[in-house]
C-alpha cells in the first residue's frame, strides 16, 4: 500500500481543513516546500498536493506552490484543485505534476473528463470521489450531488479510469477514523479499482487497517501534522 503524505495550499501556506469547511483553517507551515522535503528526507516517493484556493475559486491559483516542491525534490506529485480547461491540465503537467487530480469537472463535464483520459491515459489521471452519505460532493466540498458513489465508479471505470481516491467528508480532518465500511462496500463491489482512502486517518493502527482490507492507497493529513502519526511510524509503511 503506498503512503502518500498530503500538503493542502491556502495563500501559498501548507494548512488544513475540517470536514471540507474554509472557515476552519489551520496554518501549518508557510513553506510548503520543507514539509515536501521533510517528507522526502525519510523516503516518501509520492505527494498529494491540493490547491484549496483553486478548488474554491473554479481556476488554478498556486502554480508557484507546484513548481517549487517539483523543481526541488524528487517526489511523483499529483495536483489538484481548480482544474476545469485543456489549458489548466496541460499547465498543471508543465509545471511538474506527474498526476492531475480531477474531482468537480468529472461530474459536471463528463466528456471533457473523459477527453482527458484518452489524451494522456488513465495514469496521468487521477479521480478524486469526495462523498457524504455515499453520494458525491463537488466545488471543494460545498455542493453535494444525488450521485451515489458505487454508480460513480462504475461509469469511470467503463471509460477506463483504475485509479480513484475516496474522501468521506463527515470524517475528513476529525481524526476520528477512515470510512472502513464505505471502502470494503467499494472493494467488494469493484475488486480491479485500484482504492487509495482519504480522511480520517488518525493513527498507525487505521493505516494498517486500511492495507488489510487492500486499499492500494492511503492519503494522510493531519494526522501527520498533529504529530499523531510520527515520522518513525510513517517510515515503517514505506
């Protein structure tokens, strides 16, 4: 299972959100690209940087954010937020990323999305499902859709997406837990989708958890920056 770290841009600073909310923001660093380095120093290989104003706003706005970590480190980074146009993808992979994230357009412009797909593969891609009650939420979390998520994932993986990331927002940034439940229903219905869990991670012992049930992935926030999984244990999954 493979540990990706992830840094979350407001104003050029590293910080994080609860359940989504931007009314409630915690400034971590105001230099992201040392917690990028810091998280290189013990071996991590991948980051998950999202641009929160980007998400926000419709449009990317941290680009220089982006450039920096790729220019200066090693890391496969996958960045999202903002991401709407053919310009802002081909911009994001200019500037660095290996992986584009792309959450809202996906449900809002289908085709587009799925352009993208077949222009640069299914790899280069990488889904974002963000839900609350099993149904998807767009617009950085702020509009909530009818669409459950099981339907969701099928439809993507028939144009060919195998890789997506899946955010319960009721658990997002509470540290009280991942969506256990919510990734074995998606695991058991979709065994080929390649599932990297998001939100709510609190400890060593979900990290674990998570790999036993076979998520290929585990995104991790807070936790880290509230020192509840340290560095040492972070290293023992790498």
């Amino acid at each position: 299972m493979e540990i990706i770290p992830a840094i979350d841009i407001i104003d050029g600073k590293c910080i994080r959100l609860t359940q989504g909310d931007y009314a409630q923001k915690k400034i971590y660093n105001e230099h992201p690209l040392e917690v990028a380095l810091a998280f290189e120093d013990i071996g991590v290989k991948r980051l998950h940087l999202v641009d929160l104003d980007g998400a926000k706003e419709g449009k990317i706005i941290n680009y220089k954010v982006l450039e920096k970590i790729a220019s200066k480190t090693k890391l496969k980074i996958d960045f999202g937020g903002g991401i709407k146009t053919d310009e802002a993808i081909r911009s994001v992979f200019e500037s660095g990323a290996r992986i584009a994230t792309i959450g809202s357009i996906a449900v809002k412009n289908k085709d587009l999305f799925f352009s993208w797909l077949q222009k640069y593969g299914a790899d280069k891609i990488l889904l974002g499902a963000d839900v609350k009650d099993e149904k998807i939420a767009i617009g950085g979390w702020l509009e909530t859709t009818d669409i459950l998520i099981l339907d969701f994932i099928k439809e993507n993986m028939a144009e060919g997406v195998n890789t997506i990331f899946c955010t319960d927002i009721s658990k997002d940034g509470l540290l009280q837990g991942p969506s256990i439940d919510l990734y074995k229903k998606i695991i058991n219905q979709y065994p080929k989708l390649n599932l990297i869990a998001s939100g709510g991670v609190a400890n060593k012992k979900d990290v674990e958890e998570l790999k036993e049930i076979n998520c290929s992935g585990v995104i991790i926030g807070k936790a880290i920056y509230e020192g509840l999984i340290s560095i040492n244990e972070l290293k023992t999954f790498l």
